[in-house]
C-alpha cells in the first residue's frame, strides 16, 4: 500500500529505507530537532525496526520525492488508539538538499488522507518543539491548529524548551 501528495509518495517503511533512517536520526540537527538524547547505534535501529513490524499501534512510511524519485524522510502515526480514534503524527525530512521545499507539509497530508479515510481516525495531533518553528508551519500548512503549549517540556542537553501541541481534527 502506497499513498501519495503532491510532490511526495509514501511507502511502507521496508529494509531498504533503514541505513537512511538511522542516519538521519543521528544527524546532529536531525537529532536535536527529534529530541535524540543520544546516536542510535546500528544494533538498536536494527532492533528497533524488526520490533515496529509487527506492531499494530503505529503505521510508519518512507517519504520518497517524486521529483527525482528518493528517499528523503520518514512519517508516521503513532499510538494509533481505535476506541478513541486518534493518533501521534511525527515526520521527519532527512535530506538536507530538500528542507524548506514543502515536502514534510505534502507528506503530512498525505498520511492525514490515510489517517481518517483508511484507519477511521478522527484526530491526528502532534508535539512540536519550540526550536522548530518550520516544523509547526508545516503542520499549520497542513491544516493543523495550535491547541496549546507545554512550557518548559522537554530537555534539548543544554536546557528545557516549550512543546507546541497542534492537531487536525475530521469530522
């Protein structure tokens, strides 16, 4: 299964899309802008990935640019909850050639069309850290609201910074 935006298709993440994944994870800006508290060793993400498999709380995809068609980043629904119909959004544009283009806004709609049509959701939220205010356009772009902030949330190494909840709702 395959969904695709404007300028992006989304793939079942697969064995192909790993060494990219964990490089990006250990990108220091990546990493800084995800909350990584350290590098991911190549072990854990191998461990990581076999164990995201077979799990049924969480759908991840492969961000792959139709322009040139690549691997450039990562989205996923996390902590889908079925009863309440709602799910965590992250996304991730690795590729340092194609921040700023748009992407992570078309892959968010994206995996929103699948969210509420093919999973029945009707709330997508996501946490966004104050230090990544391109992150919180993106998800306003995509029809997201800000419903509030966290102050003070989380720990970046050198000090705590405000968490943006936002979130898109169907109805």
């Amino acid at each position: 299964m395959s969904t695709a935006g404007a300028s992006v298709s989304l793939v079942p993440l697969d064995r192909q899309h790993v060494t990219r994944t964990r490089e990006w994870a250990n990108d220091p800006t990546v990493s800084r802008l995800m909350n990584r508290a350290r590098p991911v060793t190549e072990a854990e993400h191998d461990a990581w990935f076999e164990a995201i498999r077979g799990r049924d709380d969480c759908v991840y995809f492969a961000v792959e640019r139709m322009v040139e068609p690549r691997h450039v980043g990562n989205v996923w629904l996390w902590d889908i909850d079925s009863r309440h119909r709602k799910a965590e959004l992250r996304v991730v544009i690795g590729e340092p050639s194609v921040r700023g283009l748009g992407l992570g806004t078309d892959a968010i709609n994206a995996v929103c069309r699948h969210g509420f049509g093919r999973l029945n959701l009707h709330r997508i939220y996501a946490y966004v850290l104050s230090i990544n205010p391109g992150g919180r356009r993106a998800f306003e772009k995509a029809g997201f609201v800000l419903e509030g902030t966290l102050q003070a949330d989380r720990w970046t190494g050198d000090r705590f910074v405000d968490t943006w909840l936002l979130a898109r709702i169907e109805h």
